[in-house]
C-alpha cells in the first residue's frame, strides 16, 4: 500500500468539518445526495484498498482474464464451472504468499444440486447416499455424451458443472460443515507454498465446493491496495449466486468494476448483462471507474457476422464510453500464450520437458489420454484454429502449415518450433491482453489515486463555492450595520414607513388567504361548525315534527275565529306551518350566531400568530387596532347573518311551489289526510289524523331544509364574510400606514437600547462569522495542499481571502437596502446562521 503524503495525513477531519460547517447553516443544507456524494468519494480517497470486482455472465472468462492479467494459473476457469465462489486475490510479500480456504455448507450444495438437476431435468437424490450420488454422476456422463461434450452446449456445461460439484462434495466431505461454513488456511492442508494451494483450489471438482477463496500474492498489479474480486455469473443457476454479484456491485467498498461480456462470442447483450451494467451506474462508489471488456473476440476473427455485430454493438451502445474504458480480448490465447513464452528460447539450451512449449509442465493435466494416445488441450486446438483460419498473421512473416497427417500435438509442436517467438508474441498481441494489462496497470498505479482525490474535489467544489459565498453575504450584512447608537436608530427609523406599510400589506393578503379558504370549504374549523348548523336545523325539525300536536293546533284555529266551533285542515296546517318556521328560525339564527363567533375567534388567533402581528406590537407597542376592527366586522357579520336567517325562515311559512302538484306523493297525502278528517265535525276526527299531517309536514319542509342549507345558506354567509371582511382589511393597513407617527415616538422610546444591545449581537455574531471563516479556511487549504501533493493544482477549492473581505463596502446604499435588515429580520436570519 502506497503510504498516505503527509499533506493528507488530516484529510478525513478537513473534509468532515467542511460537512459539518455546511449542516450549520440551514439556508444551505445540501441535498442528501451531494452529501452523500462527498462521503463516498472521501471513504475512496483514504481508503487502505481498492476493490476491483470482476462481473459478467457465467462462462464469460472472468478467472481466466484475471489469470491473463496476474500471468499466474491461480483461479480455476472452465465452462462448465456454475458454482458461486468468490475470490479476492489481495497483495502479499514475496515470503508472505498464502491462501485461505471457505467451503461451502451441506446445505448450501444441497440448493445448487436441486438448482441444477431441473435445469438438466435429472431427479435431484439425498447426497448423503452414495448409491444416489453415483446415479446423478452417471446421469451427467450420458448428457455430455448426448451432447458431444462439455463444451458444446449449456446443457453440457451444467452436467459437467453437477459432476464437478458431486464429485468435490465426496472428496471433501470432512471439510464440510452442515450448516456453517469452514475456514481454512493453506498450512491446515499441509501446502507449503501458494502454488500448491493453488493447484488445490484450481482442481475442477474442489473449486466446485469452495464459497470463497483469498489470495494473497506477489504481483505489482496489487500493490497501492488493490483487490481482483471474481464473483460468480450473473446467470449462475442458483438465484442467491447471481445475486451475490449484484450485492457485490452495488456495495460501498467496491471501487471499479471490470465488467467481462459476451457478445463477441453470442452475438448480442444479454438481459443481465444490461441488468449488470444498470446496477452500475446506480453505485456512486463506482462512478465512471468501469472497463467494458469484450472477451472470447477469437470467435470473431472466424465468423464476420459476429465481427459485424459487436462492432455495431461498441459503436451505438458504448459511444460514449472513454475508448480507455473498452477492449477486446480472448483470455484464452492472452494467457496461455503468455504461460508457453517462458518455456520457449534457445532451444539446445532448454531442460527436456520444454520441447514440447509446456504439453509437459503447463498442459500436462490436460494431454493425458486414453492408452496409446493423449488428449488436446483446449489451447491447441485455438491455437492450430488462430494459425489457420484467423487472418491475423501476415503470410510473408509467417509462413505455417497445420498438417492434417499429425495429429494437433504433434502440429503445435512443430509451428512453435519453427515459428518461436515472434509467432507467441504476435499471439499475444492480438489477444487484447497486453493491451489491457497495459492499460489497467497503468490506471491503478498512476491514474487512480489522483483521479480518487480529483472526484472529492469535484464533489466538494459546489459545497464549498455556496459556503464562501454565504459567509460573505452574511458578513456584508453584518459589516453594513451601523457601529453607533445613534445611526442604528436613525436607520431603523428611515425603513420604519416601508415596515408598516409592509404590515398592511400582510394583514392583507392574510385575510384574503383565509377568506379564500373558507370560501372553497378548505377551512377545517368553519367546515366542522357549518357542519354543526345543518345537523341543528336536521335535528330540531325532527323534534319538532315529533313533538308536534293537532289538539293545539286546532285550539288556536278556533280561537282565532270565535264565532265558529270548528276548523278546517287547512287551518291547522297553517297553525303549523307558521309554528315550525318560527322555530326553526330561532334554531338558525342561533346556529348562524355561532358560526360567526366560531370562525372570528378562530380567525383573531390566526392572526396573532402571524409575524406581521408581532412586528407590528414590536413598532406601536399595541396591534394598531386590528381586534377591534375584526369584532366589529364579527358584529355586522352576526347581525347580517341574523336578518338573513329570518328572511329564509320566514319563506318556509309558503308551501313549496310543487306541494300540490298532480302526481306528486304530498298531493295524494294530502287528500287521503283531507278525506279522514272529513269524517266528522269536531276536533276528535282532526286528532286522529295527526300521523297523516305530520307527514304533510315533513313532506313540506324537509325540501325546504335542504335548499336552504345545501344551497342558499353557505353562500349567504361566504357573500357576507367577502363582502364585510376584505374591504376592512384594506381599510386597516391603510389606517396602520396612518399611525407613523405614533409608531416612530414609541420606537424612539424603545430604540436606543435594542441599538445597543443589536450592537453587541452584531459584533458577537462578527466575530462567529469570522471564526467560522477561519474554520473553512484552515480545512480548505488542508485539502488544497493534499491536492497539490497528488499535482492536482487545477482542483484547488475556493478560500475566504483577505481580499475578499477588503472588497465589501462598510455602508450599503438605501436603495439596495433590504427590509430583511432590520433589527429582528437580521437578527433572526444571523442567528439561524449561528444556531445551526
């Protein structure tokens, strides 16, 4: 690890004071993503490593392109490997090389041996039994030999993945926990070097079983704390495998992201992949730290279609994407051609099993065949394929023949011999990977450092250029107020007239909100007791419909005709009806009473809240009147309501226009009522008919109820509010506009000793602001001076200069004068600045 320069020894505190002096001041608390932003870019910054997660689909040569880079066989790769192993490969002296073993749980093979039998449609068995195990291995020999081989299909692949799988679980088992997973380090196995613990891990069928494995080894490309992290596929089969790798991609610590594709060899993204490279994006801690890598490119050197494709794929999707951040490569050839570079040379001076460029040492697991013959490696066959067929050898520097009388071995052999070097350094050369070892090797040990502290910078700037600009306004504004008693008040006296006129013109437009609100039935406490008057007008007409009598009714008909002994129903409806209307008149008048003192109460506490409320005590030493003119509008508002009422209570006297209209229920009511007190003379016929006429009654007046509190009512009152309340809020802020003179004798009572004591404030809150100063400043150039330890003077931050404070004026002119500057709107605005 590169040591920290003593100029970013501080860098942590410098950068966390900057943060907490900006939570100080609440008219510039960041949004939570630029803080956020600052944060991760400075855990990056100071961080003792920096993670590279190596991602893509399954089979896609992630190991095998991490094996290429570090030029060592250390991670396994195969096609038909699925399991969800991660490696870390960290550094390590030459001396201090090792490496430690994770196994995977019983359980945890249990999943992946179901996740892959329904992929191949084999019946997942107890892997506690031997017998079941054998079964699902020979189940896996019969889908590669239906397939043609592991590396022919995906089906053949997961069968050989199944085998692999089965078969480390049987040759581990003591290692294997049920439940938890079992650690291991290199010297519990006996190995006494990396190579064979390696060799180990490297095996198909152990590599199958292991969850995670740490490498710690010698390689500058790991140095300055870098960490190779390769996680499993994107598409591995079992779901909690793939989503390791996006946890892992959308983790803090990740750093950089090589993201390994395939579309040179399937011709297209597939849908994780895109999935992948949104999950991506949405890591800040990863940012624009991303190398695109299109592997297995050999497959295009022999199909043009896929040539044609990938190319068209980089140049629309990836156009914007730095060409510093985009490479072909084959694994494959890069890595092997590598591996057999060290075993070619002056061939009378090479050691015997070197003749054969590594079929001996780098192959020898691979070559060995059947009785009488060997197997070929994988490599050879794209070897003799890329010698033949690729294109990429210019046949008057290489003249090769592969001839179909040798067998592939033999062939190999014999280019190599005749060929040498150059022909493996060409190799290497087209296979992309020394371009892109060049490439991220160079990034890590020179570019990425200064790029960290370069992205801080970034991320601090905006924070930094709203912090100095802020406390320099707040200085101008505390510099730009008077030193003496005497100034102070004549200037709190000078902006005194625009101050009341300023109160006039919120007492205003304060009214005119809450008349608006009442008006669109906004207003919770005058909907609730408008509310209230409906269920009193509801309530008192069922009472009295109820309670009322025909008997008395008819007596004060009678009474008021003393010649006659008897009365008709139409008399004793008009007794009625004159009856409930005068009640329900009292109800209403009452009810609309309340409403009225109800919402003026409500609309004076509204008002003694408001600011404009207190600075008008703080300039009269009383509220200029507004209380009394709001009950004196409360007044006429009550009185107007009150002959309202009566007026509409007075009309329920009428019948309703369509009471006896033909067809209509209260016309047959009322001649069914008619024809039984028809029966008689007296009034025992009338009383028997009392039912009948209360329904009469409630026929009559419950339409007329409900116009008049659905319909006519509510906008009598919102007409009355508007028309009485809003031409006295214009009249008081003019009459408040009046009372300067009365405003400027009590100021003068008042001013000289809040002029001392705001000079005062204003001269602690100086010196606050000052200090403050001071802190950024200090915190500032630690960062600026770290930034020019990395040869990043172009990222320096901005500071609260000498000059910056020389350059604002001692005095500001009145017309650039703002109210807000005034005794409490200054002292509340600094002192917000102070408190927070």
């Amino acid at each position: 690890m590169t040591p920290i320069l003593p100029q970013c020894q501080n860098l942590q505190e410098q950068v966390e004071r900057l943060l907490e002096l900006l939570h100080q001041e609440p008219s510039l608390r960041a949004l939570p993503e630029d803080v956020t932003a600052v944060q991760a870019s400075l855990r990056k910054a100071i961080a003792p490593t920096f993670e590279i997660v190596f991602a893509g689909a399954f089979s896609a040569g992630k190991s095998m392109l991490i094996n290429a880079l570090l030029e060592r066989e250390l991670l396994y790769s195969a096609e038909g490997h699925a399991t969800g192993t991660e490696c870390y490969i960290a550094h390590a002296e030459p001396d201090r090389e090792r490496v430690v073993l994770t196994f995977l749980s019983e359980a945890e093979i249990r999943e992946q041996v179901v996740a892959l039998c329904q992929r191949l449609g084999l019946a997942a068995a107890n892997i506690n039994q031997p017998e079941a195990i054998d079964l699902l291995r020979q189940g896996c020999v019969l889908v590669l030999q239906q397939e043609g081989g592991e590396s022919k299909s995906e089906r053949a692949k997961q069968a050989k993945a199944l085998d692999l799988l089965l078969g480390g679980f049987i040759e581990n088992r003591d290692r294997i926990n049920t439940l938890n997973n079992a650690t291991y380090s290199m010297e519990q196995f006996h190995f006494s070097n990396l190579l064979e613990a390696a060799g180990y891990a490297r095996r198909g069928s152990n590599s199958a079983v292991l969850k995670r494995i740490e490498y710690y080894c010698h390689h500058p490309l790991l140095q300055d704390g870098n960490v190779l992290i390769d996680t499993p596929g994107i598409d591995a089969p079992v779901q909690r495998d793939a989503e390791l790798t996006y946890r892992k991609i959308e983790a803090p610590e990740t750093s950089a992201v090589v993201c390994v594709l395939k579309p040179a060899s399937a011709g297209d993204m597939t849908t994780e992949e895109t999935e992948l490279i949104e999950k991506m994006r949405g890591n800040p801690g990863i940012r624009d730290r991303v190398f695109y890598i299109f592997n297995r490119v050999d497959e295009t050197w022999y199909n043009s279609q896929l040539r044609q494709r990938l190319d068209s794929l980089i140049s629309t999707q990836f156009r914007d994407t730095p060409a510093d951040r985009v490479y072909k490569t084959s694994g494959l050839l890069g890595f092997y051609g590598s591996q057999i570079k060290g075993t070619t040379g002056d061939v009378s001076e090479a050691v015997p099993n070197e003749f054969r460029f590594g079929l001996d040492s780098i192959f020898a697991d691979s070559v060995k065949g059947t009785v009488g013959g060997e197997d070929t490696p994988q490599f050879v066959n794209e070897f003799l394929r890329y010698c033949a067929n690729s294109g990429k050898l210019s046949p008057s520097r290489f003249r090769i023949s592969v001839n179909s009388y040798e067998t592939p071995n033999e062939n190999y052999v014999r280019i190599l011999t005749e060929q040498g070097t150059p022909l493996i350094e060409q190799l290497i050369q087209d296979s992309g990977i020394e371009e892109f070892r060049s490439a991220i090797t160079r990034y890590l040990m020179e570019e990425k450092r200064p790029q960290l502290f370069a992205n801080l910078a970034d991320d601090l700037q905006p924070l930094c250029i709203g912090l100095k600009k802020h406390y320099l306004s707040v200085y101008r504004n505390l510099d730009s107020q008077p030193r003496e008693i005497e100034a102070m008040k004549a200037k709190e006296l000078e902006y005194l007239n625009q101050e009341l006129q300023q109160v006039g013109k919120e007492f205003c437009r304060h009214i005119d909100e809450e008349m608006n609100l009442a008006v669109n039935n906004a207003c919770p406490t005058f909907e609730a007791d408008f509310r209230q008057l409906q269920t009193d007008m509801i309530q008192r007409l069922d009472e009295l419909l109820h309670k009322f009598s025909v008997a008395e009714a008819y007596s004060r008909a009678t009474r008021s005709h003393p010649r006659n002994a008897t009365a008709p129903l139409i008399a004793v409806l008009v007794e009625a009806l004159y009856s409930l209307a005068n009640e329900l008149e009292d109800v209403l008048v009452k009810s609309s009473q309340q409403v009225v003192s109800s919402f003026f109460q409500y609309l004076i506490e509204r008002v003694r809240r408001a600011d404009y409320y207190s600075q008008l005590y703080r300039l009269l030493g009383n509220d200029g009147g507004i209380e009394q003119k709001l009950k004196g509008v409360e007044k006429r508002v009550s009185d107007a309501l009150v002959s309202a009422a009566r007026t509409e209570c007075d009309r329920f006297v009428r019948e309703s226009p369509r009471f006896y209209d033909e067809g209509t229920f209260s016309i047959y009511q009322f001649r069914q009522t008619l024809q039984q007190t028809s029966q008689g003379y007296d009034a025992e016929s009338m009383i028997e008919a009392e039912p009948a006429i209360r329904q009469l009654l409630k026929l009559d007046f419950e339409p007329k109820i409900d116009q008049t509190l659905r319909r006519s009512f509510r906008q009598t009152i919102n007409q009355t509010l508007k028309t009485l309340l809003l031409p006295m809020a214009d009249e008081q802020a003019e009459a408040i506009l009046q009372q300067y003179p009365k405003a400027r004798a009590y100021l003068e009572q008042t001013l000289e000793k809040e002029a001392e004591e705001k000079i005062k404030l204003n001269l602690k809150l100086q010196d606050e602001i000052e200090q403050k100063i001071a802190d950024y400043n200090q915190a500032v150039t630690g960062i600026n001076s770290c930034l020019q330890g990395m040869l990043l003077n172009r990222y320096q931050l901005a500071v609260v200069g000498e000059s910056d404070l020389k350059a604002i004026p001692t005095y500001v002119e009145s017309d650039d004068f703002d109210s807000s500057l005034n005794f409490t709107a200054v002292s509340n605005s600094i002192d917000a600045t102070e408190a927070l």
